[in-house]
C-alpha cells in the first residue's frame, strides 16, 4: 500500500520549515498508528509518502482487506489533523507476489525491501487516485469479495505497467452481515467430511430445546471451515423456530442461535472471540 499526503508541496512553499515538519510528522505518526492497527507494517517513510505491507512480516488470510479498511481510516484520521487547511490522502494498493529483503543494501532497511511489479502497481495507483480516494487493483478486488462498495474507473495505462490495468475506488464498507457471506456471495458448495461435527452441534441444539444451556467453542486454523461449518448448522436450522444474533469483529466471529421459546437478553453480553477463534453459542 502507498499513501501520499495530497498538497504537500504547496503547503512548503507556504508554512515555515518548522511547521511544516511537525504537520508531517504529525502525518507520519497518523499513518503508522492506523496501519499497526490493522496489522500492517510500515515499511518506509518518504516525507510525505509511506509505503506499507500486509502480509509481510506476518501474513493474515484477509491480508487484503486489512489494507483497505486501514486506507479508508486514515483517510478520516488525516482529516482530523492540525493544519493551516484540512489534509488529504490519496491510497493505492496492489496485490501480488514479491520477493522481500533481496537487495545489496546495508543498514535494518535490507531485510525489509521488495522486488516485484506489486510495489510499482500501489504507486501508479495512489497517483491516479483522487484526494481522500482508496484505489486498488483487480487482484486486490477478488480477494474482497462483497467487503466494499466500489467504484468501476474501467482500464487505465499505467506507467511502466504492460497494458492496461482494471482500476476501482472504494467507497466504504458494504453492509453485509458478515465477511464469510461477503466472501461467498455467489452461494455454497457442498460442505464435505464435517458430518460429524455438524452432528454434534445438531445434539446440542436439541438439549437447547429441553431448555439445558449450551456453549460450543469451534476452533481451527483460518480457512479450515469454521464459517462453512455455522452456515451448515444455520441452514440445518432454517426450518425451526428461534432468533440468530451474530457478533463480528477482525477475523472472529461469534454467532449465537437462541430457542425462541426460552429466549433470554444474553446478546449484549457477547464478545467477539481472538481472531483465530470463532464461537458458535447455543443458549436458552
């Protein structure tokens, strides 16, 4: 991801020299607390520019979608910044394979710079972007799925870049109910070899209904099937009386299913689990 601080160069050619760097430090510390936020790493600071990774030096399976929700907040962060006039930010981000630390360099910086087109695509795109705008590829946009609403701005030619590259701008978040149903928005395929697992949460929904509590912790390495796996009990349960409530948060969700007979206000005790965990809670 790139990020470049919009009117930068006339804003020195009208502040003083000491004012001016604590408006950019004042950008630089904005930036690097929103992306660690979101799990990225700032990976080199160019005045009034940034570059960032998602994915290195630790890598998240919605890696993408990090980035694009830590541009649409700096972009309000930034906003809100000291200035002589309002700051602005224009993002790009890209995704692909690069190679990182590769370079005959000397100092910390060697082992935290790429090589690929990747970092050049984030560049170009950051600067066709307009003010306060995230603008991303087509690789970063198939791995969003329906997370945003986005903005079509066609094919573009990118300096450097063979041919021509689709180009959308992100609007802001969507409103679906959850990332797995952003992410499958086209349907479902069979869920396979987890019988026995949707067994057992089926047995417990049936002591739920003899009015015996239930909490059942499904745990697994990301992409494993824990969201395939609540869809199955959801839809096993679609023909049955009672009331889902769902609590997402980054990378966790926690989806709770209660008998609609001896439904308690339990809801607003919930909390969203770590992001490697996610909570399928049956309760009276």
């Amino acid at each position: 991801m790139f990020s470049d601080l919009v009117g930068s160069t006339a804003l020195s050619a009208r502040m003083d020299p000491e004012d001016l760097r604590e408006v950019i430090s004042a950008y630089q510390r904005c930036v690097a607390e929103t992306v660690r936020r979101f799990g990225g790493f700032v990976a080199r600071m160019m005045g009034d520019g940034a570059l960032i990774y998602f994915g290195y030096p630790a890598a998240h399976e919605d890696d993408a979608e990090r980035a694009v929700r830590s541009g649409l907040d700096l972009i309000d962060a930034v906003a809100t910044l000291p200035a002589p006039e309002p700051l602005q930010v224009r993002i790009g981000v890209a995704t692909g394979m690069v190679v990182v630390g590769d370079l005959v360099r000397s100092g910390e910086a060697q082992g935290h710079d790429i090589v690929g087109e990747t970092p050049n695509v984030a560049a170009r795109l950051q600067a066709i972007a307009e003010p306060n705008t995230v603008v991303i590829a087509e690789a970063t946009r198939k791995l969003l799925g329906n997370l945003f609403e986005l903005r079509d701005l066609g094919s573009k030619e990118l300096e450097g870049i063979a041919g021509p590259v689709p180009v959308f701008a992100v609007l802001r978040s969507s409103s679906v109910a959850s990332r797995f149903e952003a992410m499958h928005a086209g349907g479902l395929t069979a869920l396979v070899g987890r019988d026995e697992e949707l067994d057992l949460l089926l047995r417990r929904w049936a002591k739920v209904k003899t009015g015996e509590g239930q909490v059942v912790l499904l745990s697994g390495e990301a992409g494993i099937g824990k969201s395939r796996l609540s869809a199955a009990l959801t839809e096993a349960l679609a023909a049955e009386p009672h009331r889902q409530i769902f609590r997402v948060g980054a990378g966790s969700r926690v989806f709770t299913a209660i008998s609609a007979a001896k439904a308690k206000p339990l809801a607003a005790t919930m909390k969203a689990t770590p992001e490697t965990i996610e909570m399928v809670r049956l309760l009276i």
